[in-house]
C-alpha cells in the first residue's frame, strides 16, 4: 500500500483534467477564424462562489501544488472547472501542418496573452483500457471517425467526403470571397499608387480552375509580385497560366496543397513565369534580393517591393532560410550586401552545389554573424567544433552556447530530426489507422482506492485542442493535469479520507513494524584478519587514482605502480564491479578499497532501510522515509504531527548525491511531494533543535577502518574534523533555502572556515558545559551499531580481499545525542592530510597529516593500531 498513493500522486501528474496557460507573451497569428467550443455555464451566485472556491482550494490543495497551477489562476480555473467552461476555441485555432498529417494550435485571438493571464480546459476525448481499445472503435458510434480526424490518419476518406459535398452544392468555391479580397487589393493598390507591387492571398478559398481565369489576375494587377493560392482545388496546369501567365513581375507563388502539383504542374510555371524566385515555399533558380528579403521579414503584403534596388538587404538582422530547398546561394548572399547580419539558420537545405570549404568560406566573411543553424553533419560538414574554428566569432551554433559545446568536444549537436508521423495503408479501416497511430497522442494514468492500486493503466487521448499542442524547446504555454471533483462532500470523503485516514493508518502499521524489528545484538569478535605483507619482505605494490594517496602513502612497505594488473592494493575512487575488472585485467585475489554489496550502507534509503531491519525505530536515527515505497506512511506520520501540533520540518536527500546536492528542507506535504519529481528521494524528520557552536550549525566527520564484515571488525580513526556553517542558525521559513544557514559543507563553495579538532572540543565543552568524552562515546557506539546492522542484514558484503575506509557524518542534538546522517564511501579526506591535530583518545599525540594515509595502510594491510581505535 506504500506505493500506493505514491502512484496516485503520480497519476495527477500525467492524468486528469488538464489545464494550459500562457507561460510568456503570445504573439497572435492571422489565422482563419477558430470554432468556438465554448460552453453556455449556468451562473451561480457571488456569494455561492465564493464559498465554493474557499472548500474547492481546500481540497484540492495538494492537487494544485503538485500541478504547478499559478496562484493567480486559482479562482479562475476553479470558476471554469465548476461552471464546465470550454472557452479555449475563443483564443485559438487548430490548423494543419505537415502537408496535413499533424495539427498544430495557434493562438487566434486579438492581441497578447499576458505571461500566466488566463487557464484554459482540455477534456479527455477518449479513455480506454488496451484491451478494449478496438472493440470501442468498431462498437461506439462516431468514436473511430473522430480520433481519425484528430490524428489526422483520414485525409484520403476526408477528401473522398468533401468532393461528394460540393457535387451536392456545386462546385463548392466561393467566387464571391475571392473577388472580395481582389477588391480590396484593387483599392489598396489605388491608395498607394499604380506603380505599388500587389501582393494577394486567395489561400483555401475552394478556388478552381475556371474561377482562377475569372479573376482576371493579370489585366487587374500587372505589377502583382507576390500570389499565396495555397489549399484550392487547382487541376489544369495550362489554365493555371491562363489566369496567371500575364503576371511576369511576379516574384512568389504558393500552389502547396493543390490537386495541380500531382500533374507536372512545376515545369509549366517555373518556364512560364521566368521572375520567380519562390515557389510553393522553395527558393529557385532566380532566387536573389526579394527572396532573401522576403526571409528576412523586410518584404512583406505591407511593403511587397518590386525593384531590386528598393531592397534593403544591409536592414537584414536575422535571416531564416530554413527548409527553402536551396541547392546554391544566391549570389547576392554576400557580407557586402548583408552587412548586418547577426542570425542565420540554413537548416533542411541540400546545398549541394557548394562545396563545404567554399560554404564555411563565405559565411566566414559575416563577421558580426553571432548565432548560426545549420545541419550537422550536412552541409558545412560533419562536426560542430571543425565549424567553430572556421567560424570563431560564433557565439551560439544551433542554439547552443559555443564554449559548452567546446568544453564538451561534442562534434555532432542538436541535428534536425523529422517529426514523426502516423502511417498507415488505404486497405486499413479507420479503427486499425486509430491504434496505429494513437500512440502519438496517448497518455496514462492509474487508477487507486483505499484497498490497491490499479495494475490497469487507463489510456486517454485529450481533445482536438489538447492534441493540436505541439513541444517546443522554446515554449509560450504550458500544459498539466489536474483531477477534479466537483461534489465538495463527494471529492472529500474519497481524497482526503484516502489522504489521512488511510495514510494515518499506514503510518501506524510502519511505525509498529519497525518496533517489532530487532535483529541485531550488539556483540564484539576477536580480530580475525592479519598483516598481508609477503613473508620475503618485498613492498605491497599499490595502484591508486586518488591524488592524496600518490602523495602521502610514503611508508616503504607499500609502493606505487601505474599498472593495475601488477598491482596487490587496488585503491580508487570509482567502483570496481565485473565491467572494470575485465576492462583492467584485475583478479579476485588483488585486494581492493570496497565491499560488495556496500550499497547497503552508502546509498541513503539502503543505509535506512538496514538499520530498521536490525534495529527497528533506534533514537540514533531520524524517522525517515523512501519516498518511492513509503510515501503513505510519511503523509500519516505529517499529518499525525500536524494535528498534534508537533515540529514538521523535513529534509529531502537524493538516494546517492554528495555534498548536499538537490537536499532540501521543507515544511510543506505539497513541497514535498513535488521535490519528488526532480529524482528518488529520502524524505527524513529534520533536527529542528540541533547542538550549536556559537549559534551555528555543525556536523561531524568521522573516518571508520573496516577490515572484515563477518565477523565484524572496525577501527575508528583518532582524526574526525567539524563541519561549520556559516551563517547564524535560524527556522525562519525564508532561511530554509540559504545553504550556508541549514547546511555545512563549504569547502566546495569557496567559503570554508577550517577550525582545528582540539580548538573545537575545548571551545564547545567551555560554551554548553559538557565533558566531550561522554559524547564520544556516545558516538563510537552508534557507529559500532551502524555496521553491525550490515553485518546482520546483509553478510554477503563480507569479502577476505576487500578492506576499506568509509566517512561517517554525524550530528548531535540539542541533548548531545548522536545522529546518523550517512555514510560515504572512498571519503574525501583532504583535511585529514592537510592539517596536523592532536588526539583525543589514545595516545594524545600530535598526528601528522601528511602520515594520515600511512596510518590507513598501515591498520587495514599490516595488522596495526596507530592512531585508531578498536569498534
């Protein structure tokens, strides 16, 4: 059951109703005018709503924090949500793309959508379980007809259905919107002057063959350079030159999408209008100053230009010649006549009659040309860091900032990829097109009640509006789900009776499983392992990766070797599992720096999990809780805390990070549910009252020898160090994220305070009247405790060749008990060899810190007790 509700809040996050909302400014885009979905919602009353909306974000608390619904939008969406108001197909449209094999949504409305203006609904179209999934395709009237036309898989049945339409109406053209917009270029063009360039758009206007020569094109727009016919029912090539032939100033020409270009059309109209220099989108052969205009976005319907000369290349800032078909650059592309020239992408080109020594040459010449797309490997070759120094004033190449992509030596980046598509056969029936292409548009969730999970996920395609959203690395919307039950008694007797009841209950069967666990008594063993040092005498040959050990480790009886097959002691930072060892030569008999198995003790949630098996619920450990298996009992034991007005500060730790990376503290469930989201976590009672030095927090870092496992034998070394803070310690929420207040180690961050061991002790026993012996005891008996809980739960980590040394963080309370933080293999012992120190057991001495790591070698290999204490 602790899984449990750990799916059901992941099921929130790819499940329910989900909402999108502008996430920066949208520029709105002419489009045709969307339909509207909009509902008619009965009103209620003011004061009904707002009483309604208190409950509603009471309930749903949880829900919309882990949504990462704005608080702005709060009320709003609630108002829609309760009201069942669809209003989406007011600002948007979706129309085709991908010669219409995907839709895409575009923002329709006038003017801007402010950054988190406004939340619009999407509904599920269509949930289903897979093995239901055909048989509600076949079976459920207008089901197959509309996720085909939603996945776009019945253009071919669509088409069929549109021509049986207009041979029922006619011939479905509106002659009467065509000459609507004729007119209103005509008198556009008379305003200007008769010299001014006409530029029409006549896209999917149901356009034929014989209403394209009625148009009279020619006779009414001589100096016509641009005609956007895009989407019409064009056919005949030759009456297409009838209606347009005469238009010899003509520079572009859209047929895409016309029934025409499946008749050899090209030929006929490249021949026939010898100007054009773009057609249906590509570049031609005559392709020069208004091409490049036009892609530059200084041509345009409100300035068509007609003269070359009119043309102000130098203007052009930022050119996109993506996907332009373009075999050869124009001759005009140069740095003279696009002398500011900052952006350029030439992406999805074939260039093929450019050499790329020639292609990198010219493009060199733009000297102030700081960002630039193109495919890789493609034109300019074949890697992105060849390019970068054919191109060194480059900062950004395909998005990418260059000194990443340097630093990396990455050669191939961000290469274009086409979108996939659905595919399918006319034989197939529109059920089978739907499952072949539903899983482009699929997504799931489970189902859960106060029994079990699910093991069924159910499948849902989101409607026409939610599926027309496209991805996109730089993204204005955003979209997440959101469950919601509009019957306030309904939703709470389901959700929060699952929420508190049912994790309280969890909780308590936790919390009593743990009391009943208790397999490990504490015992001591004789030593059991001996010097290995060879009898004739010859050093122990040490292969080693870690810097301080190939500076410190001087003692003769040991000697470094580059080669780790000769070597006896293998000691190094990273893990040497099967993989390594064969890569290396090793055998089973070298001896090396871990054990199997260690997991057990180094990653947080084993470490936790072995101490509950051998100890249950022991005062040395934090409650603490995995939050991938145990997510319910830590929400009974929050909300068991929160009802009797106990501390509830938390601590979330990745399972295997160093250094405190991605931990954080936190006193909110919804905080913490969503910290789940950036990776497996621990989720541990923080020690809100912990021990202070000048008000200051500090752990311990303690070093442990182990020598075997089974039985157990350990040493503890005379050197630990304290850990300092920087900043005075405080529970004010805004201090929860300063690092240099809730954490201690600085010595990655520039700002370390290094306080001598001895000068420590003396300081914090003179501030809180405490003997440190006592408390060091109390210590060494902890860790004692820590490895027998390996030893008990898991004995297959003993290993007669491994020996290591394991750092071991602790902290005390504001009562001076110890506290387990972890346990960290290969530990950075750094300080232990910079810094000279006294003991405080044992001898009393001075040690050395250049001598720390013959002190190592010298217990775990030859039998020694220098400086170390036995466990």
């Amino acid at each position: 059951m602790g899984q449990g509700v750990r799916r059901f809040y992941q099921s929130l996050a790819q499940a329910s109703k989900p909402f999108f909302s502008p996430a920066h400014p949208v520029r709105r885009r002419r489009r045709r005018s969307p339909g509207a979905i909009a509902m008619s919602p009965a009103a209620a009353s003011p004061d009904d709503r707002i009483r309604s909306y208190e409950d509603f974000a009471r309930v749903h608390a949880y829900l919309l924090a882990a949504s990462g619904i704005p608080p702005s939008l709060h009320q709003r969406l609630y108002r829609k949500l309760a009201d069942e108001v669809f209003d989406g197909g007011e600002a948007f449209s979706v129309e085709p793309c991908e010669g219409g094999r995907q839709r895409r949504l575009v923002l329709a409305a006038e003017g801007t959508l402010g950054r988190e203006s406004d939340v619009f609904l999407v509904d599920h179209a269509w949930s289903f379980r897979l093995s239901d999934a055909l048989k509600q395709l076949r079976e459920v009237p207008g089901l197959a007809e509309r996720m085909a036309a939603l996945m776009c898989v019945d253009l071919d049945e669509r088409t069929e259905l549109e021509e049986a339409d207009e041979q029922d109406n006619g011939n479905g053209g509106s002659l009467e919107s065509a000459l609507e917009v004729v007119e209103k270029e005509r008198t556009r063009i008379q305003e200007k002057g008769s010299d001014f360039a006409a530029w029409l758009e006549l896209e999917e206007l149901g356009i034929d063959d014989d209403m394209l020569i009625a148009l009279d094109l020619s006779s009414k727009f001589p100096n016509m350079v641009a005609l956007n016919l895009w989407g019409n029912k064009l056919q005949d090539p030759e009456k297409i030159m009838k209606g347009i032939g005469e238009c010899r100033r003509l520079k572009a020409l859209w047929l895409n999408e016309n029934p025409a270009l499946k008749e050899g059309v090209d030929k006929v109209i490249l021949d026939g209008l010898p100007e054009l220099e773009i057609y249906n989108s590509h570049f031609t052969r005559k392709a020069g100053e208004w091409a490049l205009g036009f892609c530059g976005d200084i041509i345009g319907a409100d300035n068509p230009c007609s003269s070359a000369e009119s043309i102000p290349l130098e203007n052009i800032v930022s050119l996109d010649l993506s996907d332009r078909c373009i075999h050869k650059l124009p001759v005009v592309f140069s740095p003279r006549k696009l002398s500011s020239l900052l952006s350029l992408n030439i992406r999805g080109n074939p260039l093929d009659q450019m050499s790329s020594d020639d292609l990198l040459k010219l493009i060199s010449g733009f000297t102030q040309l700081q960002e630039l797309e193109v495919d890789i490997p493609g034109s300019l070759g074949n890697s992105a860091i060849s390019i970068l120094e054919c191109l060194p004033n480059l900062s950004l190449l395909n998005g990418i900032n260059v000194a990443s992509i340097i630093e990396s030596g990455k050669h191939i980046i961000d290469s274009a990829l086409k979108p996939r598509l659905p595919e399918w056969s006319p034989q197939e029936s529109l059920p089978e097109r739907v499952i072949g292409a539903m899983w482009l548009y699929l997504m799931t969730y489970r189902l859960a009640d106060e029994e079990k999970i699910d093991e069924t996920p159910v499948w849902y395609v989101m409607d026409e509006l939610g599926s027309a959203m496209r991805h996109s690395d730089d993204a204005n919307f955003r979209i997440a789900p959101f469950l919601f039950m509009p019957d306030v008694t309904q939703f709470c007797g389901l959700f929060m009776m699952f929420i508190l009841e049912k994790s309280a209950l969890e909780f308590r069967k936790y919390k009593e499983q743990l009391q009943s666990s208790s397999i490990c008594p504490s015992r001591k063993v004789t030593s059991v392992t001996k010097s290995i040092r060879p009898s004739d005498g010859h050093a122990l040959r040490v292969f080693t990766d870690i810097p301080q050990v190939e500076e410190f480790l001087t003692r003769p009886e040991f000697v470094l070797t580059s080669d780790p097959k000769e070597a006896d002691i293998i000691w190094v930072s990273m893990q040497v599992d099967s993989e390594l060892k064969n890569a290396l030569g090793l055998t089973d008999q070298q001896y090396t720096n871990q054990f199997p198995f260690e997991a057990c003790l180094v990653m947080k949630h084993h470490l936790a999990e072995t101490i509950h098996k051998a100890w249950g619920s022991p005062e040395w450990l934090q409650p603490t809780y995995n939050l991938e298996t145990h997510l319910s009992p830590l929400i009974g034991d929050y909300c068991v805390r929160k009802r009797d007005g106990m501390d509830n500060l938390w601590i979330m730790k990745p399972w295997n990070m160093a250094r405190t990376i991605d931990t954080t503290v936190a006193g909110d469930l919804s905080a913490i549910i969503r910290l789940m989201e950036t990776g497996p976590k621990i989720c541990q009672k923080y020690i809100e009252c912990p021990a202070l030095f000048q008000g200051r927090k500090f752990d311990l870092r303690y070093i442990v020898f182990v020598r075997s496992i089974c039985p157990l034998e350990i040493f503890l070394s005379d050197v630990f160090w304290v850990r300092l803070a920087n900043n005075q310690y405080t529970l004010e929420k805004t201090s929860f994220f300063e690092y240099e207040t809730h954490f201690t180690v600085m010595n990655y961050i520039g700002r370390m305070n290094h306080m001598n061991t001895p000068e420590f002790v003396k300081e914090f026993e003179k501030e809180h009247q405490v003997k440190w012996l006592e408390i060091h005891g109390r210590i060494r008996d902890m860790i004692r405790c820590v490895f027998e809980s390996a030893t008990a739960v898991h004995p297959e980590m003993q290993n007669p060749f491994s020996r290591a040394i394991y750092g071991v963080d602790v902290m005390l309370d504001n009562k001076f008990n110890p506290k387990i933080l972890e346990v960290t293999y290969c530990p950075d012992c750094t300080r232990a060899c910079k810094y000279d120190t006294q003991a405080l057991v044992g001898s009393q001495g001075v040690i050395r810190g250049t001598e720390f790591f013959n002190t190592v070698f010298g217990c775990l290999f030859l039998d020694e007790l220098k400086d170390v204490s036995p466990l």
